[in-house]
C-alpha cells in the first residue's frame, strides 16, 4: 500500500479543520441555557402567550438574543411565564391573568353600576 506524502497534509488540515468547526458549535449551544421547550435565538421573533391565536400580528423584526417559546412548534407561554405546548394552556385564560389593586377596584366599580 502506497501513501502519497503529498496528500496527508491536506487530508490532516481537512480533518483538523472539521472536527474545531464542530466543537465550536457545540460549545455555542451548550453556552446558551434554556428552560423546557424554548429555543435560543440571535435573532428573536414574536412569542404567542396561551389564548393567543397563530394569526395575532407580528411585526418582522429582529429582537434582542435569548431564549424564546417558538410558536412554530406549537408552544405558548402560559401566565406563569413558563413555555408550554399549547394543548395545555387553560381553556379560559381570562381566569389566570393577575389583576392589580386599581384593576380590581374600577372592575367591581363597574360590575355595581
């Protein structure tokens, strides 16, 4: 069997290069922790809370890099800020929202009347 000396530094620089390529990438994904089910993105889009209908507007913007709920996967972020699939969010979400002091006065101010 004959080894072209010529060809094994290449195949070498090849190698090397594929496998620190790799390793990169891999690191950047294990940088970035997220909690269940959401994804981190450079470039973070719109995220849909549970009631919120794939057809709420969007604007095509870029937001800052984190952890996002990707509504694509069929995920929302419930009330308790935690990303979940949308089959579980509470069928009347209005139920779960948290009412503040000034909120829950004018709402039985109006209920009275």
């Amino acid at each position: 069997m004959e080894i072209k000396l010529c060809c094994l530094p290449m195949n070498l620089i090849f190698i090397t290069a594929f496998v620190l390529i790799f390793t990169c990438v891999d690191a950047n994904r294990r940088k970035h922790k997220c909690k269940l089910n959401e994804e981190w993105m450079e470039c973070g889009g719109c995220e849909l809370k549970c009631g919120q209908s794939e057809f709420t507007p969007c604007t095509l913007q870029c937001r800052p890099a984190g952890c996002y709920c990707p509504p694509y996967n069929g995920f929302r972020r419930n009330f308790d800020g935690k990303c979940i699939p949308k089959s579980q969010c509470p069928k009347d979400p209005i139920k779960y929202v948290n009412v503040t002091k000034s909120s829950e006065k004018y709402l039985n101010a109006t209920r009275s009347t």
